[in-house]
C-alpha cells in the first residue's frame, strides 16, 4: 500500500525536497515547482530516485510495524491498550527504525538530488552510479559516520509517528465504541488527520534533517559535527534569519499532500491487512477444534 501510494505521489515528495534544502528556490505552489523540475530538467525528472526511496521505504516500514506490533504483542497480551502505551511503543520503534535505517535514508536523499538544478551556488554536485556506489563514497570521502547524518533530528523526529499511531488508535478505539468494525472511509479519514496533526508540528525538523542529509551545504564552522543540537538550532536559526518564521515551513504544502495520502492509503492497506490476517488465523484455528 505505502509502496503504491509513494510512486502515485512521488513527484510532490520531490517538490518538497527541493524546496527544503535548495534555500534559493522561491517558495511556489507545488504544481508551479514541479512545472519548472520538468521544464529544466526533463519530465522523468519529478520522479528521479525512486527506486532508492521505495527501497528504503519497504525497510523502515518493516522495521516500524514489526517493532510495533511485536512490543505490543508483548506488552499488551490481550488485554485492551491505552493511548499513553500506544505512544511509548511508538517512540520505541521509531527510535529502532531511526538507528537501522537512517544510512538508506541519507543514500537515497542523495541520489534523488542528484542533477538537479539547484539556485543555490554553495552546493557541491555529486556523481553517484548507484545504491552501493553512493555509499562506497560516502564512506571513502566523508568517513561512515556520514551515513547517519541527521540522526539528531531524525530521533527527535521519532515523535511524529508516535504523534500519529496516538491519534489513529485513539480515535479507532472510540469509533469502535459506537460500531463494531472500522470501514474503509473511517480508516482513511482518521489515517490522513493523524498523519497532517504530525507533520506540521515537527515539520522544521523535517526540514532540518533533509539538509544534514543531502550534506551538502555549508555549516556551522565551530561545530561541524553532523546532526549535533547546535548545528540543528543553527540551521533552524539561519532560516528564521533568511526568510522569517514562514521559512521553517518552506515546501509544507507539498509535504502534507504527499504524507497525508500516503499515510491514509497505507493504513487503510493495514487495516484490511490485519483484519484478513486475524480472519485467516480464526479459521485454522476453527479447523483445529
């Protein structure tokens, strides 16, 4: 579901990219900014770094629902959960996904951005062949801690699908109050809000962690340690500096189309996946008896 979602909506995750670390682009509506990737650099160009991005996609995903699912299985064992435990399980398997999967993360940042026309004078081009050659280099060139580059807000970060798996399940469970089972509409209302709570309140780390990934920019010269506190309120001050409070939410428009249908698609995907599974496993055991 999320792999599907991401393709359909991938052009607008690309707009947001750019608009977040190319700090020279002026803020334009989203469809303005994906006319002008095309028009400069050909119309496959919204779509460039896909492969990477779904890759690490499937990963953190596993690695997020599995963690999740397996702590609650453990925690919970049977019994009703809460929202207070539904948050502490959600910071939990963010933080396991942060640590495992943040080098994908930083790989496929770059390899998205690479060619791309940037505004920006001070940013060094890259020259990847792919996956593996990109992390080769990175090792070679900036030593393998790179690879976790933007881990500091990323675990801060952690915080916007606890946010969102707080929400979801909190509402779920007073639907299921009043109804037996949660439709399909239910599913993808409660996932989108949830999802669009989340990202506006933790969206100028967002933007903070995009930039410590793609690497590229000048920093702080007294601390040029990747993703520390100082450098993350650094960038967070040079921006409100440049363009006002409004620069810290520079491609948010973007951001919320593609995370939001995103979001509300795959949990409806979850859903019925649960449900299906849950059906599955009661009739084996039927059979059983």
């Amino acid at each position: 579901g999320s792999m599907t979602a991401m393709t359909v909506f991938f052009p607008l995750d690309t707009a947001r990219l750019r608009l977040q670390v190319d700090e020279k682009r002026k803020s334009k509506t989203t469809p303005a900014v994906l006319l002008e990737i095309i028009k400069e650099e050909g119309l496959l160009a919204p779509y460039r770094g896909w492969f990477p991005v779904i890759s690490s996609l499937c990963c953190s995903n596993f690695v997020y629902f599995y963690t999740f699912n397996s702590l609650k299985a453990l925690w919970v064992k049977g019994q009703h959960s809460t929202t207070g435990k539904d948050l502490v399980l959600g910071v939990v398997a963010g933080v396991v996904n942060v640590l495992l999967t943040t080098p994908l993360w930083v790989v496929n940042t770059r390899l998205k951005l690479q060619g791309a026309k940037f505004r920006n004078e001070d940013i060094v081009p890259t020259n990847y062949k792919g996956i593996i050659d990109a992390f080769h280099q990175i090792i070679r060139d900036e030593g393998v801690l790179a690879l976790w580059n933007g881990t500091f807000p990323s675990l801060l970060l952690v915080f916007n699908p606890a946010i969102q798996f707080m929400f979801y399940e909190g509402s779920k469970r007073k639907l299921l109050k009043k109804q037996l089972q949660l439709t399909s509409l239910d599913a993808f209302v409660i996932g989108a809000i949830a999802k669009a709570v989340a990202t506006t309140l933790t969206y100028p780390l967002q933007t903070v962690q995009s930039i410590l990934r793609f690497g590229r920019h000048r920093l702080n010269p007294e601390n040029r340690t990747l993703g520390s506190l100082r450098n993350v309120l650094y960038l967070l001050q040079q921006r409100v500096r440049r363009f006002g409070l409004m620069g810290l939410y520079k491609g948010l428009e973007a951001k919320l189309l593609q995370t939001v249908l995103t979001a509300a698609l795959m949990f409806l995907v979850y859903e019925k996946l649960t449900a299906a599974t849950f059906t599955v496993m009661g009739l084996k055991h039927s059979r059983k008896h």
